[in-house]
C-alpha cells in the first residue's frame, strides 16, 4: 500500500497552506549522537486517501536525514509501528512492528508491503500503537517519532461527536496503558513527538496528550524543507520547525474506507 517512488502533492504548502501559527519553538540540536526516528502511522482503512502520500513523505524524511550522519560514526536508525483496531471478537491484534534498524533498503521494503486494515469504529488503537513505541529498541541518541493519524484513540470525542458516540470503548479499551505513563515514558526517553494530524478528529486527544507533552504539530513538507535549509554541516545542527497540517475528510473504516 506504500509507494516506492515520491510522487506528492497532498503536503504541499502550496495548496495545503498552514492552518494556524507554529505550535513551538524549532528544535536545535548536535549530532553528537545516533538519530533515532520512529514512524507511527494509522493502519486503518480511512486513511486510505492519504496513505501513499505518507508513504513518500516516510521516504523523503529518511533520505532527508541519511546525509547528517554519512561522513561520522554516528548512525541514523529508523523504525516503524502502524496500528489499526481490535475487532469485534478478539481482545488482541498483531501490529506492524519493525524495530530500530539502519538498513533502509530492510525497512523500505516492510514499509512498502504494508497495507489498510479494517477499523469498527472511529476511534483506532492509538495508545497501543504509541505504547509499542515505548517497547523499541530506544538507545542514547536524537529520539524523535513522526505520528499520522486521522483520527483519535477510544475514550475520547471527535468533533461535536461524544466518545461513546465514535468508539465502542467510551472510557478506553480495557488493554489501554495510560496516556499519562506512555507519554512521561516517551519524556524520559527525550522523545520529540510530531503529530501530523489529517483530521480535526484528533483535536481533543491531542489537547490531553500537550498537558503531559510537548507535540509539535506538523506540516511534512514545511519540517523537510527545515532539514534541508537549516542544516549546518559546520556545527552538525539539525533544525526541525514544526508547522501545522490540516486535511479535513471523512472517517470511513468502518464501511471499507470509501
């Protein structure tokens, strides 16, 4: 379901232009260490229109990055989770998992293979997607995670519509870890998180999640375009400047993702 050649044009600024001011201040840092990235993307049928585009995006961020650390000893090491659903009758469900790796012809090809599952509600797993993350092969390093999502995880409304109304969980689902203890997790592990979010649906779980952590709220081609102008091959600085990425559609996994 992702592609393997970069062809987009549902980031650019151009006609997706930023919704709203920057929700923080860049991120400078020195590679003096590995790079730690991981992708987390919602599986789920819904994000069917955008998924090849966030497959490209996936592909120019990592080719973005490869370049800082080329020439040192310092590695970059990408990673990968998607979540999707429970369904109806099971209590659990099997990720798309790729731990830490720095061989990207590896993780291209497991990216590239991915595709949509079936959702049964609006609302997706996302805590036990981001909770997996917390179980990577993290090490010492500029740890930062990419977030797509379309949509928000049980226990919390979308829109004008209550939690019990989008998700079969209205308090959560019974196996959810605690937003709070994931996201101290990704704190003490000095995660940067980017959300890109596809939908005002993730409004309200966003809100939680920035009273535990900060999030930078992205637009994917305005934080390449940061890589690539503010890279500072004299001091090794990376610069990430977040903006924000604001593509309204309709949330239809649960009818085949049309």
């Amino acid at each position: 379901m992702f592609p393997s050649t970069i062809n987009s044009s549902r980031f650019d600024t151009k006609k997706n232009p930023r919704s709203g001011p920057l929700s923080s201040r860049a991120i400078v840092k020195k590679i003096t260490t590995d790079i730690n990235v991981c992708f987390v993307v919602d599986c789920t049928h819904s994000m069917k229109p955008y998924i090849k585009e966030i497959g490209e995006k996936i592909f120019e961020i990592v080719d973005t990055l490869r370049p800082f650390t080329k020439d040192n000893k310092f590695q970059l090491k990408i990673s990968f989770v998607g979540y999707y659903d429970y369904n109806n009758k099971d209590a659990y469900y099997d990720l798309f998992v790729k731990d830490f790796t720095v061989n990207y012809d590896d993780f291209s090809a497991y990216v590239i293979a991915i595709e949509t599952q079936s959702g049964y509600d609006c609302a997706e797993d996302v805590l036990g997607g981001l909770n997996t993350v917390n179980s990577l092969s993290w090490t010492n390093g500029h740890n930062m995670i990419f977030h797509f999502a379309d949509a928000p995880g049980h226990g919390w409304g979308a829109g004008k519509h209550a939690a019990g109304e989008i998700s079969r969980f209205k308090n959560g689902h019974p196996n959810d870890v605690p937003y709070t203890d994931i996201l101290n997790t990704f704190k003490s592990n000095g995660i940067y998180y980017n959300f890109a979010k596809i939908t005002e649906y993730c409004d309200y779980m966003i809100n939680d999640f920035m009273k535990v952590i900060n999030i930078n709220i992205m637009d994917i081609e305005y934080v390449r375009s940061r890589f690539i102008k503010h890279f500072d091959g004299t001091t090794g600085a990376v610069y990430a400047s977040p903006g924000r990425i604001n593509l309204i559609g309709e949330h239809t996994d649960y009818n085949g993702g049309f």
